[in-house]
C-alpha cells in the first residue's frame, strides 16, 4: 500500500478527540442493516406517553483505506477512504410528535476539505388512530433482499459502499413524506419525494468506471441530465400465519442514468415497477421469494439508447448451521425483454447486456468471545457477467464506547465492462475505529 498511508493515520490520530460521554453512557444502536429485514430505522416509532426532553448522542470515527493495486486512471489517488468523522444524533418528544436529527461533519482526505451532512431530520406525527405521518429528510427501506434491492427503489450510496464506510451508509436519505396505516389484517405505506433522488453512483472522484460510449476505462464525470420531478413508492403488506407478505408499487425514475439523449448526455428515463414477496419459515431457517416487473419508457425496445422492460427474481435461505454461525443465500435473475429487438437495433453493441444475467450470494456470520467479535462474509459472484465482489469483515467491541472494523472489497472479472469487472482496481482494505458517546 502507498507509503503516504502511514503518514495519513498518524495525522488522523493526532486530530482525533473523542468527544465527552452524555450522562446516558449505553451503547448507541447503529442503523446497521439486518440481513433480508427491514431494520434500517423504517418501523414505526414508538410512542410516548410523557414529554422526553432532548437526547444527544453519536459517535467520532477514523476511518482509512487504500488499494490493493494502482488505478491507471487515478494515478495519483492511493487512498480510497481517509476521514475523520463525527455523527451528532437528537431525539425530542413531544406528546404524540418526536423529531429526530441526525448530521455528519467529517474531514476527507480524498474529497480535500470538510463537509457537512445533514443525514435525517424529521418529524413524527399521528394525525389519526392507527395513522403515522413521517416528514422530512429519513432513510426509507422495504424488500427482503440481503444487498439486493428489487422493490427498494430508494437511493443508494454504492460509493459509501464500495470504499468501506459502515452499511449504514449504503443507504441514502430522502427528502419525503411517508404515510402509514395500520389494520389488523393489512398494512399501508405511501412515499412521495417531491423531487427525484437519485442513486449515489460512481462518478470517477473516487473510483473509476468503463465509459460504455468510448470503451475505455475513465474518471471524468458523466455529464447527467438532471430530473427535477418527484416519484412515488407503495406497499401493502401484512402476515398470515407466519408468512409475511407484501405487494409494492413505485412511478418515478430509473435510479442511475443509464438512458442516453442524442447528444450523448445520460439521464433517468421513466420507471414504473411492480412487484411482491413472501418470506416465511423454511426447513429450519427462513426463506423468501421477491418478484419485480420493471416497465421503462421504452417498452417495445425498439430504442437502444433507453433500457428495455425487465423481470427481476430474488431467492433466498438463511440458517443457523451451528451455534453463532449463520449462513445466507441468495439467487437473483435480470430478464430483460424484447432482447431480440434490442439486438436488432443497436448496432452490434459489444457491451450489450445480457438477456439473462444470474448473480448468486454468499453470506456467512460467525459471532465469538461473547458476541464481542463477529466475522463475516459476503460475496456476489455472477456465472453470466463472470464477475465477483467479495466482503470479508471483522467486528471487535472493545466495550460499550470502542469498535474497531477491518475489512476488504476485492473486485474481479473476465471483462472490464461488467458491473463488479470495471472496478477491479478499486479493490481495497480498510480500518475504521469508533468512539460512541
């Protein structure tokens, strides 16, 4: 790894200051994702029957990473992940409302400079019996998929993802309105984003990607034509015995801009999606099945430069195999449609996408010295695109205040304008240590 590393991590140190401890000293609980569940802070909330007066919490974290190998287009980028962060968290409520804060002033050495996020900021209400409103800035998730996201059409931070920071971060807040309702048979969600939010894709600042127009791999940025319209996402969903099920909707926007205008600008084409799930108890462990119907503005595929209509399925498994070990598996199939029109039309397009593209997962969860270590491992590998993405990670709670997270994203494939092939020297280790408060 580059020599400059070292250097960066003892000057990351010497800035680092942990922040007091609050008088409540329990353990934050993270926004870390459970594997093919719906944990990331998009339940319900809990009432409370008397005012709570403010409640700050967070944590102050050091996080560092480097590449395995050069990057040709980034020569003189080594580090994919070097910051000093701090994450302030205030919780209010009031009666029948409770507001939540969440923001992050970080220092990144990739970026050069600091940055503020603002990562949630909203209000909960109950206007009726059984009836929640949420407003404002939140994370949103539904869908059974462990890393897969068939009906989850909420943003994504793949760049957050791909440099190591916590999963927490793969998902991206949005700016809405989230309507519940709740019965004793069904349920209801509705979203509305006034205005589109799209994926966090890569972009070429941090890791390059293949210019599917010039064939080669790049770290310009895409020139992107804004959307300014807003999207829609429903589900309904309840439990029948110990099935759970659920049917969603979603109008809105392709999440990252894949469609092409004539003068060779990328945008987000029009998207409409339905789908369904089951999840239930399966030989020991826990199964499910997710559909989608993906409907573009191009449903003929009669036009090359906008994405055909697709079906996505999504299977999984996951059990305790032994005592503290957990294993999960997946597999996911992308049908696009009027595949033969699509090769009609555009021109022999060597990087055409493959009617059928399988991917197939792997995770497996080992908790030790007391669920005080956890090891675990998560890979994608698809037979079509014959690409990979490996995860192996390493948890250590020193205590209630101190974590310690090491890990790796090792990328590969037989061609380089495959999803996991075009970042193969984007492969990388990283450290985060975390002080919670």
């Amino acid at each position: 790894m580059n020599r400059s590393l070292p250097t960066l991590l003892w000057g990351l140190l010497s800035l680092m200051a942990p922040l007091p401890a609050t008088a409540d000293d329990s353990p934050v609980t993270d926004d870390g994702w459970e594997q093919g569940d719906d944990s990331w802070d998009d339940a319900g909330w809990d009432q409370t029957d008397s005012d709570t007066g403010p409640v700050l919490h967070g944590f102050s974290e050091l996080a560092l990473g480097g590449r395995t190998s050069d990057d040709p287009a980034l020569a003189d980028e080594s580090l994919t992940l070097g910051e000093f962060r701090n994450r302030f968290e205030l919780e209010s409520a009031v009666n029948d409302m409770r507001l939540s804060i969440k923001a992050d002033l970080y220092v990144d050495a990739v970026e050069h400079g600091g940055h503020g996020r603002l990562r949630e900021a909203k209000l909960d209400l109950s206007p009726a019996e059984s009836t929640d409103l949420r407003l404002g800035r939140q994370v949103l998730t539904w869908g059974t998929g462990d890393l897969l996201f068939l009906n989850d059409l909420f943003p994504k931070d793949w760049v957050s993802f791909f440099a190591g920071r916590d999963d927490e971060y793969l998902k991206a807040p949005s700016d809405s309105l989230k309507l519940s309702h709740f019965t004793d048979r069904v349920n209801f969600d509705l979203v509305w984003t006034p205005e589109f939010e799209a994926d966090r894709s890569i972009s070429g600042q941090r890791f390059s990607y293949f210019n599917s127009q010039s064939g080669l791999q790049t770290a310009q940025s895409p020139r992107i034509v804004g959307q300014d319209k807003g999207e829609w996402a429903v589900r309904i969903f309840g439990t029948e015995g110990s099935t759970e099920w659920a049917l969603y909707g979603y109008y809105g926007f392709w999440k990252q801009a894949n469609a092409m205008t004539v003068s060779g600008s990328a945008f987000h084409s029009p998207l409409q999606v339905y789908g369904a799930s089951l999840r239930d108890n399966l030989f020991g462990g826990l199964g499910n099945i997710e559909i989608a119907w993906y409907e573009t503005a191009d449903g003929q595929g009669t036009d090359p430069a906008i994405p055909n209509d697709q079906f996505r399925w999504l299977s999984g498994y996951e059990r305790e195999i032994r005592p503290r070990l957990t294993l999960g598996i997946q597999y996911y199939l992308e049908w696009t449609q009027q595949y033969d029109v699509l090769k009609s039309g555009d021109a022999g397009n060597p990087f055409r996408v493959d009617e059928y593209r399988h991917l197939i997962s792997l995770r497996l969860t080992q908790r030790l010295l007391q669920d005080s270590l956890q090891l675990s491992w998560f890979s994608f590998w698809s037979p079509s695109d014959r690409d990979w993405l490996l995860r192996p990670v390493a948890d250590y709670r020193f205590n209630d205040q101190f974590a310690l997270t090491a890990g790796a994203n090792i990328f590969g494939g037989k061609e380089r304008h495959t999803f996991f092939g075009q970042f193969e020297d984007a492969s990388n280790l990283y450290l985060r240590l975390r002080y919670s408060f």
